[in-house]
C-alpha cells in the first residue's frame, strides 16, 4: 500500500531541490503549487522526524524550507537519479 503523503511530499522536495539547489524546474509552478496544497502536515507518516520538519518548516508558499529538509542528500540521490538530464552529467563530466 502507497502513502500519498510520503508519497506527495518526496515529489515536492525532489521538485524544491531541482529549482532552489540546481536551477532546474521539473514541473511547472501551478503544478508544484497544486502540490503543496494537498500537503497535510499534520497527518502522520510514521517518520518522526519528516512529520516534524514539514509541521514546522514546510511553507506552501515558497520552496526555501528544502535547504533545511533533514535527509537533503536522499533528495539529491533521487533528483540526480530520475531528473537530471544526461546533457546535465555530460557537462559535470567535462569539468
């Protein structure tokens, strides 16, 4: 069984991450708009520590709480892995 909520708030911090940490937008405004509304902080995950940063630093209105997401390394793990695209790694590589 998927928990949404884990499920929608992987998606937004992958989506924050992309735009705050690598200027890269990897859905569109409304969409990560959208997103955050359906958030739920309040509703437990089962992650004490997650359910805590969201109650506390999640804010629908901007993106700015990813540079103090407390698993920021599983994020970019996930961002590079999905949505980095291969033009992206081709010119890390060339550095």
């Amino acid at each position: 069984m998927i928990n949404q909520e884990i499920r929608n708030r992987i998606k937004l911090s992958v989506a924050a991450y992309a735009y705050e940490m690598e200027d890269d937008s990897i859905m569109s405004d409304a969409d990560f708009d959208s997103l955050c509304r359906e958030i739920k902080v309040n509703e437990s995950t089962g992650n004490e520590k997650m359910d805590n940063f969201f109650k506390t630093e999640f804010n629908p209105s901007t993106g700015q709480w990813i540079h103090k997401h407390p698993e920021l390394d599983k994020i970019k793990i996930i961002y590079n892995k999905y949505y980095k695209s291969s033009w992206q790694t081709i010119d890390y590589l060339l550095l």
